[in-house]
C-alpha cells in the first residue's frame, strides 16, 4: 500500500513538471513570436520612409536642371528671364511681388490655393517650387511674362501670368517647350531644348512649331491690335475691323489712321509699329518706331485658353479678306 502511495506522488510530480515544461516553452514561443513582429513593424517604417525620400518631388539637383534649361531657351525668345532665389521677393514690373502676391491671385479665374514649396510637398493646390519673370522692353509697357513651376495633386503644371493690371489671372501655360521640359526634369529625365545641336531634333523642333502657330495675318493682327493698344475696349467691341497691305506692312484697324496699327511677321518674330510724335508731327506724318515680339509670345496672351481661341477667331471670321493698297 505504500508502495502504490509513492508511486503515485512520483507520477503526479513528473506531469507537474511536464505542463510545466510546456507552458515554458509556450510563453517562450509567444514572447519570440512578439519580437518579430515588432521588428517586422521597424523594418517596414524605415522602409515606408526610404520609399518617400526617393520619392521627392522637388530637389536642388532638378532646380539646377530648370536653371540650365531657361538659360538656353530664353535667348531662343529674345528674353531673359530672373529667378527667384528663395529669400528676396521677384518683383515684376507691374508692380506684384512674388512669392508675396499668390495669396491674390486667381488660376483660371478661380480662387485656388497657390503657395512657395520648396520640395513640391506643401498643403497648396498648386504648391510653387520655382518662379522665372522676364519684364518686357518694348511697347506696350509694362509688361512682363512670369513663369510658376508647380505640382498639382503631385502632377508637374506649369502656370504663366502676364496680366497688366487688376488681380493676376494665372493660367496653364501653352509653351510645350517649357511644358515638357519641366515634365521630364520633374521625373527625372533631362530636359529637352530647341537648342539642341542634333540636327534630327532640331528638325521635329521646327515641325512642331510650324504647326502650332497661328498663320492667318486676320487672327495674328487681332493679337497684335490688343498687344500695342491693351487699353481699348477689346477687339469684340470694335465691328468694323479689317486688314490690308501697304509699303510692304499689313495695318489693321476701323478704316482711319489714327486706329491703325502695322505689323509683319516672318517665321515666330512679328514686328509691330507705334508712331514717334516726339516731333510734332501729324498721324500721317510721325514716323513709324519698330518693336518685335515673338509669336509664341502673343498666342501664350492672347490665343491660349479655350476662351480666348473663341474670341480671336469669332472675330476674325467677321472680317474681310485682306484688301491691296
């Protein structure tokens, strides 16, 4: 009897220990199973920001690119653009300071969000990670083209404004060059210029340009009529007019000579007329004073928005055809 007693204890004792051993060996399972997790999670985190460092939208190394590519394409238009350096306001020669004056302005007409981002990253609509002005020389003045480098919804847009006076209307420019530059620059390609010394690329430079411009002397007159008289009441107000050549010009106006202006236009350069009075003398003898401004120039102001086709051309298809002398 006490021998079944001892055997019995001695049996009891050793299942102890075994669900002892087990419940160890559990925990331990448990508690290692815990820690990889927990590195699994640090591993991911660093990982998840690694990713969106690569990921950076804007950097020095792509503003450099943009730097390098207005420096080659400006001359190309017979400008010079400045930069806005990051600290000291741009200003244009109408008067807006940049980036100060974004929180006045309008993007299609509409009040959106438009604000300095250094990396593209900023709580803006349209988040500026550059800024180019170029302040016109000729006639009529002021006048100025300035450029806004953004990322829409992480999307590279390029915004230009060019207005004269009231709030700036910024819109998309039409400038493919500029456009597309920026594109690949922000993907991290290089940027492709019309100053390329390839002749191939020079060749499908020229193609493109050939077909995008306006060529009809009726529709680049209205856009010359609102460049150098930009304080008439627009082009839709005015009926009655009408082109014709003489001394190798065209003149567009409403059949007097004070209404007139003259221009001319060979390839992107167009070359419009004012009137030196300086001397005293009458309309018809002042003499004519030359001023060129590109095409591009005048179809980015006045051809470019859906609105403004629909003006120029309404227009345009009122008029005559271009009378002789």
């Amino acid at each position: 009897m006490q021998t079944k007693k001892l055997k019995l204890a001695t049996l009891l004792f050793t299942g102890a220990l075994i669900l002892a051993g087990c419940s160890s060996q559990s925990q331990s399972n448990n508690n290692n199973s815990d820690n990889k997790a927990t590195t699994s999670k640090v591993s991911n985190h660093k990982s998840t920001t690694r990713n969106k460092q690569g990921d950076t939208l804007w950097d020095s190394s792509k503003d450099s690119k943009l730097k390098n590519f207005i420096d080659q394409w400006a001359p190309t238009m017979k400008q010079s653009y400045v930069k806005y350096n990051g600290t000291n306001s741009l200003k244009t020669s109408t008067g807006t300071r940049y980036p100060d004056d974004l929180s006045k302005v309008t993007i299609e007409g509409a009040n959106t969000s438009i604000g300095w981002s250094k990396d593209g990253e900023g709580n803006y609509d349209y988040d500026v990670v550059a800024i180019y002005n170029y302040d016109g020389t000729v006639p009529p003045l002021p006048n100025h083209i300035t450029y806004f480098f953004t990322f829409h919804k992480g999307q590279p847009i390029v915004l230009v404004d060019q207005s004269r006076d009231g709030t700036p209307n910024l819109k998309e420019t039409e400038n493919n060059d500029v456009k597309s530059a920026f594109s690949n620059i922000a993907a991290g390609k290089s940027a492709e210029t019309t100053t390329s010394n390839d002749s191939n690329s020079n060749q499908a430079s020229s193609n493109k340009s050939t077909t995008s411009k306006v060529t009809d002397p009726n529709k680049i007159g209205l856009m010359v009529y609102q460049y150098a008289r930009p304080k008439d009441d627009g082009i839709a107000m005015e009926p009655d007019l009408g082109v014709y050549t003489s001394d190798g010009k065209y003149w567009i106006g409403i059949g007097t000579l004070a209404s007139s202006v003259a221009y001319k236009f060979s390839g992107d350069t167009v070359t419009y007329y004012t009137k030196d009075f300086s001397g005293g003398q009458s309309d018809a003898d002042a003499p004519l004073i030359p001023h060129d401004v590109s095409l591009k120039e005048l179809e980015d102001q006045f051809y470019s928005t859906n609105a403004d086709k629909q003006n120029v051309d309404s227009v345009a298809d009122q008029m005559p055809a271009v009378s002789g002398e």
